[in-house]
C-alpha cells in the first residue's frame, strides 16, 4: 500500500507541474522570443532538466535506501572514528615512551617515570612500556643508593658511602645497554668524587714532595671538575715544597741537592716560572761558589806553602839578648825568644858570636832554649857563660835551629 500511494502521489505532481509549465509557456511567449537564440537554448535546457528532476522522487525520502545508507555510514564513521583516535593514542603513547626514554638517558629519571607512567594507563598490556618500568625501577633504585652515599659523604663517613655504591654497582653488574651505562657512569663519578674528597683531606697533612706527588698520581685520571682543582692545588703545593726545601740546601751550599728537589719539582709543575727562575738563581751560586772555592783553595796551597816556610826559615823570634861581665871576667850572655810559627817547635838552639867593644870576634858558641819545646806564641830564655873572657863586650846570634814535630831539624839563616 505504500508503494501504491507513493505512485499515485508522483503522478499528481506530474500533472500539476505540466500545467504550470503551460501557462508559464503562454505568458512568457513575447519575451522569450525576445532572448537571444543561445541564451532560449541554455534556457531551454535548464527548463528541460528541472523538468526531469521534478519527475523524479528524491532518494532520501525513500526508506529502503535511507536506512540502510544511514546505517552504513554510522558504521563506517564510528570505525573510522575508532581508528583515528587508537591511531592517536598509540602515536600519543610511543611519543611519551619516546620522550621518557630520551629523559632516562639524561638523567630525569623521575620525569621518565611520569611519562611512562601516563603511556601505560592508556596502554597497559603494552610489553615495552613494561620493559621501560623495569629499566627506571632500577635506575631509581641506583639513585636512592647514590643519595644516601651523599649523607655519608656530607658526614665524611667514605667507607660507608663507598659501600652503597658497591650495592648500586652489583644491582646493575650483569645489565647492559646506554641506560645501564649511564647507571654505571653515575656510579664512578660519585666514586671519583669521594677519592677526590679523601685526596683533599689528605693533602692537608702531606710535607714532602713524594707524598704529595703520590696523591697527585691518583687523581691525575680523573676527569671531573673537582678532581683538576684539587690536581692544581696538588702540584702549586709541590713546587712549593720544592721551592723551601731547595732554598734550605741552598744556604747551606749544597747545591746538588738543591737542583735535584727543584727539578722533582718541575717534574710534576713544568709550567711553574718560580721554580724555573730559582732553578738558574742555584745554578748561578753555584757557579759563583765554585769559583770561589777554587780560589780559595788556590789561596790556601799558598798559604800552606808560605805557613809550612815560615815554620822551617822563620819559626823563633829572638825578644831580647843582653850580656854581663862579672868580677871574676867570665861573659853571661842571655835572652829571650818566641815560638811564632803555626806549629810547636822543640830543641831550639841559639848560635852566637862573641865580640870586644871594638867589635873584634873573640869566639863562637851555642846554647839551647828552655822550656825545650815552646808552643804556638809562647816564649823560652836562654842562658850561657863564657869563662875567662873579660874583654868580652857584645854578642850576635849568627843561627838559630829548631825541630818541628815529627820533622828534621831546621834553622834561620
């Protein structure tokens, strides 16, 4: 029945609009005469196609076709919603793991964790979100190990810092990959960093340049901030070490020692000028020294040479001599004489001539010095009589001879 109306509807509105037309035809006759023969055409044709559409039933109010294409496109839009928007999430999600990942391998380990955390409620079976969960599980634990070492460093407690980054370290010990490299790094760094904190310590109570130089060979590897301070720091130490040490050498003209501790020195600071200046100021005393201790040796061999004369040609002094005839006509001769030679002299023997008072000679004699030896600047006298000699008037001493020690005699001619 439904059909039925629908065609008896169609034929009535075909009617209608085929008397509608007629009329229009009538009544605009003069004037369509009046249009251009292309534009009557275009016209024509217009007329003509609304025609046939207005023959036709639109499709829309028909329901065997409405529905069924209705349906249809729901479907087909909800799975192209349904698409797009899983599309998006899964693009939303691999971003985050993306981003997560790129955070972990910086270091924001927390931040990592958040973004993982948000894929995975929109993708919780999702196995390499799982996998993510594992790596920042261990990398947070890593974290807490190296945060409570840094208490213990804060309190200077080393060895129980150093025992939780051994804990950090065996956690992750058979694990591979940039994230556990990056675990690992952060291990050796807070490693390094307490070396550098004990080598720091130490360096206060180190004195000398091997102990000093010692500590410097352990943090030389070292490459963090903090460890080449303290490397600097190690070897300004050295040089002045060097320095003191040296000049303490110096003054005491060892010269050899003195350039040795400068050159440990610069050995292990190259770069120090003041170690480098004081190096050629050592150089030049020692040059100058040398010199002069050549001279002055020079001056001692001849002051040996004339001392060692001196006490074989002119080692007595006579003081005083004086002669005294007594009643009986016999001549005392006496005098006095002085050991000045640089050595003790012994059996000094006093020879003499005796003369009238016109200088005639009378006679020759000798006579020796008591004390028999006489020290450095000590004096001795001596003493003689002459019997029987009453013209006797003066005397001269023609030769004096004496002994050094362990020596020949000798005498001042």
């Amino acid at each position: 029945m439904s059909c039925k109306k629908s065609e008896n509807t169609n034929e009535n509105t075909i009617k209608v609009y085929n008397i509608r037309q007629a009329l229009k035809e009538n009544i605009r006759e003069d004037q369509l005469n009046a249009l251009a023969l292309e534009k009557s055409t275009d016209n024509r044709a217009k007329n003509s196609t609304k025609a046939k559409i207005h023959h036709r039933v639109p499709f829309y109010k028909n329901k065997n076709i409405t529905l069924p294409l209705l349906s249809a496109v729901l479907a087909l839009s909800f799975t192209c919603a349904s698409y797009f928007y899983e599309t998006h999430i899964s693009k939303y999600v691999e971003k985050n793991r993306i981003a997560a990942e790129n955070m972990a391998l910086q270091g924001n380990i927390s931040g990592a964790c958040s973004l993982v955390d948000r894929a995975s409620n929109l993708r919780p079976n999702n196995k390499t979100l799982k996998a993510d969960k594992i790596f920042l599980q261990d990398g947070k634990t890593v974290d807490l190990h190296i945060n409570i070492a840094d208490n213990y460093i804060k309190d200077k407690n080393y060895n129980m810092a150093s025992n939780e980054l051994d804990e950090a370290a065996n956690l992750i010990s058979d694990k591979a990959g940039n994230f556990y490299s990056l675990l690992n790094k952060n291990i050796e760094n807070k490693r390094m960093d307490i070396t550098v904190l004990q080598i720091k310590n130490e360096m206060n109570n180190k004195s000398s340049i091997e102990d000093l130089a010692e500590l410097l060979n352990k943090i030389s590897n070292y490459n963090v901030k903090e460890a080449g301070e303290t490397a600097l720091e190690l070897r300004k130490r050295i040089s002045t070490v060097a320095y003191n040490t040296a000049n303490e050498y110096l003054k005491k003209n060892d010269f050899t020692s003195a350039l040795q501790t400068i050159n440990k020195g610069i050995v292990y600071n190259p770069g120090d000028k003041k170690l480098i200046k004081f190096k050629q100021v050592v150089i030049s005393e020692k040059n100058s020294f040398e010199t002069a201790e050549k001279t002055r040796i020079q001056n001692a061999i001849a002051s040996a040479a004339l001392e060692d004369k001196n006490n074989k040609t002119n080692a007595v002094q006579v003081i005083s001599s004086s002669t005294d005839i007594d009643k009986y006509g016999d001549l005392t001769i006496n005098g006095t004489v002085k050991n000045i030679a640089t050595k003790p002299v012994s059996s000094i023997q006093i020879y003499y001539t005796i003369y009238d008072c016109n200088n005639v000679e009378l006679g020759n004699d000798s006579t020796y010095v008591y004390p028999n030896q006489l020290s450095v600047n000590e004096t001795g006298k001596f003493e003689n009589t002459e019997y029987k000699m009453p013209k006797g008037h003066h005397f001269k001493i023609t030769k004096i001879t004496w002994s050094l020690p362990q020596e020949d005699n000798h005498e001042d001619k």
